[in-house]
C-alpha cells in the first residue's frame, strides 16, 4: 500500500490534501508536526498535545542517543510507550544537529554570528575544540562524524547505520536518513562533493534498513543541494528513485523568504509526475506564511520548535502580518491589558478567559503556567491554520482561505 493517498489537489497550486499512512495510525495532511525533541513536548502532556488535533510528534535521534540514550528507551517499548504518546512519531537521523555543532545554525550564519567550528579542507566541517563539556564536530568522514558530547564531554560516532539502528530502537514510525546538513555560506564545489555523500550514505541507510530495519517503519530520505538549482534538482531525483516511501527537503534554503520558495520549489517540481505519490516533509519550517507557502509548493508535513520556544519567551501566535503574527506579551503595554488573547480562539489558553495582562504577568516572572499557556496557544493556532488550508484543498477554495490568513483574518470556527 502506498504510504500517502491524495484525496484532493488544488488546481491553481502544487498544493494536495490526503493522508499519511503509518503503522500507528493516519495523519491527515498538509500537517504541522510538534517537536517532541527528547521524548516531550516542552510543557505539554502527550494528551494535550492529540487533544489540539495534533497526529503525530517528531523526536530527536542525537539528543536522544546521549540522554537517556537508545537501551532505556527500547527496554520501554519505544518512545511511544517511554513519553506515553499513542500517535505517530518520526524520528529526525541526528545529521542536523550534529552538524550545527560544527556550524551554528542557519540563521546565525546569515546574521553573521561567529562560527562553532572551523573549515577543514580534509574532511569538511571540523569543530574548536572547546571546554570538554561542549558539543563539537572532531571529524566528517567517509564512515560517519566523530563529534564531543555536549552532555559529558565524550568522543561520540555517528554513522548511516548508527542512526537508523538508533531510529529502530526508538521505535518511530518514520525514520530520516542521515545526512549531511551543509552550512549556507560553503561554495559549490563543497555542496557538490556534500551532496554526493549525503546520496552515499542514503544508500547505506537504505541497506541496513532493508536488513534489519522494523518492516513497518517508513523511510525518508533527504534533499541536499544548497541554493543551487541543478544540484537540488538531481539530488531530489536521487532520492525519489532511491526506494525511500517519502522525500524531506533540508539544508540550507537560502538568505530570505523568495530565496528559500524557489529552492522548495525546485524540488517539488522534481517529484510530481511518477514520484507524485510519494508524501513530502519540509525541515524546520514552521512560521505562518512559510506554512502557507509550503502548501501551495506541495509540501506535506512541516516541523518547527517554533511554537513552544515562543511560548516559553513569552510570545503568542496571533493573525497579525505585519508583526510576523507575533505578540511579545512580556512588553510593558499588555501589564494591565484586559483584552483576550485572540477572540474567537477556541484553544484551552483562550476559552479558559485568560487575560493578556495575567499572561504577561506570568511571562515576565518565568511562571511554567506561562509557557504553558502560551505554548498550547501557539500549537493550537497552527493546527486550526493546517486544518484551514486542509479544508480550503477539499472545497477546492484554497486560493481565499490562504488570502485570508496571509491577510490577518481570523473568523471563527465553522
């Protein structure tokens, strides 16, 4: 059986709804998917989070490797059963964040912060060496990253074979290969050679999988390619034709938003036509009009911290555009503001009547019952703006209902 049914495209747009079948149960897609990191949500019970409409959470295999690492959690039944969530998981290979170790992220590149690691002309990107307690890549070779635990110290390795065999004991239902996340600012030359190892290690992924892998365990794999157009192109072709049930899009997108739709773009063009069947993640998107965007270029599945970091810093979701869609509750003007949060918001943060003077007494003293309600706020924002663009698909009025929300309008639940 095909891994993803597509129940209704949108004629105007790349954009499709249906649903992702997995070995727990199906996800209704386009669909936002929270980040359970280390096996939690921040801040919110497993049952809090399905009761916000959320299908299926993402978990992190490097961070889960160095704590409580994959024995405990297999000894569990998996980290399902370990966190108590009865939905979907999928599981990220850890190449993300071993390589931003080396790197730092995308965006302290692009704001030009000082790099993590440096530059080595033998093996790639190679972390300083630091206090033994932080994180740092020692090595990208041909076998895997040799990279320093930032939780004891410890010289750690990291193959192909290694995450997925991490991925199986985790138990998740969508494993990710591992691959290698390229900075934005390396050249072409090193993209290419980059690309081509990500492609290799794809095909080692793919082998021990097929070996030992659980049957029911879907695989990813992984679009590479920087900026470049042809080198995005190839590799998502690579990926479609490789054997893999579904093809996410990663690395670095671009310096701005008209930067990054394009490179989206480019490999979603790739996979229609044969490949159109196979479902489509986006990495590490999670920002209003990005959502929105991806769903018109025909993406699937997103994932973002974005939500809860918010929540946790005191920042709510709200339909602002012109403010990012973004209230910092911690500013001086909400202390005495007897204005909901979002009227006609239906999540727990809203209904429960809480005033935005209560929550920005609670963000700015560090209350958890702020985070909390705030993170459940901003998670259930972006599931009624997934579950929106769902319905505009079906009804075949995407085109409106994308306007509305890019426009600010928030009516009231049908």
């Amino acid at each position: 059986m095909m891994s993803l049914t597509i129940e209704a495209r949108d004629h105007a747009s790349r954009a499709r709804a249906g649903a992702l079948h997995t070995a727990h149960g199906d996800v209704r897609t386009p669909a936002f998917v929270p980040l359970a990191t280390k096996a939690t949500v921040k801040g919110l019970l497993p049952v809090e989070v399905a009761a916000l409409g959320y299908e299926m959470v993402l978990g992190n295999t490097f961070h889960l490797l160095l704590n409580p690492g994959p024995e405990l959690i297999e000894r569990f039944g998996g980290m399902g059963r370990f966190m108590g969530w009865e939905g979907p998981i999928v599981t990220d290979s850890g190449g993300f964040q071993v390589f931003s170790m080396g790197h730092g992220t995308v965006a302290e590149e692009i704001k030009s912060r000082p790099s993590r690691g440096t530059r080595s002309s033998a093996v790639g990107w190679a972390g300083r060496a630091g206090s033994d307690r932080e994180g740092a890549i020692l090595a990208i070779e041909e076998e895997g990253v040799r990279f320093r635990s930032y939780v004891d110290g410890r010289e750690r390795f990291l193959s192909p074979e290694g995450s997925m065999g991490m991925q199986a004991a985790l138990g998740s239902d969508l494993a990710l290969v591992f691959d290698e996340c390229t900075p934005f600012h390396v050249d072409r030359e090193y993209t290419a050679r980059s690309t081509e190892r990500t492609h290799r290690w794809l095909e080692r992924c793919l082998r021990w999988h097929a070996q030992h892998g659980p049957r029911e365990q879907l695989v990813y794999g992984i679009v590479q390619g920087g900026v470049w157009e042809d080198l995005r192109r190839e590799s998502a072709q690579t990926i479609a034709e490789s054997g893999c049930e579904g093809v996410a899009i990663g690395g670095s997108l671009g310096a701005e938003k008209a930067q990054m739709y394009e490179v989206v773009g480019y490999a979603t063009e790739e996979l229609m036509g044969d490949h159109e069947g196979k479902p489509r993640h986006l990495l590490g998107i999670g920002e209003v009009d990005d959502l929105i965007k991806g769903v018109e270029l025909g993406i699937d599945t997103f994932d973002c911290a974005m939500p809860t970091r918010l929540g946790r810093h005191g920042t709510a979701l709200i339909p602002d555009p012109e403010n990012r869609w973004r209230v910092d509750l911690t500013k001086g003007r909400w202390r005495e503001s007897d204005e909901p949060l979002l009227e006609g918001c239906e999540c727990p943060t809203c209904a429960g009547g809480f005033s935005r003077a209560y929550l920005s007494y609670l963000a700015r003293a560090g209350e958890l019952t702020g985070a909390r309600l705030l993170s459940t706020h901003n998670l259930a924002f972006l599931a009624r703006l997934m579950a929106d663009l769902r319905q505009g698909i079906l009804d075949g009025e995407l085109k409106s209902v994308a306007g509305a929300w890019r426009a600010g309008e928030f009516a009231p639940k049908r």
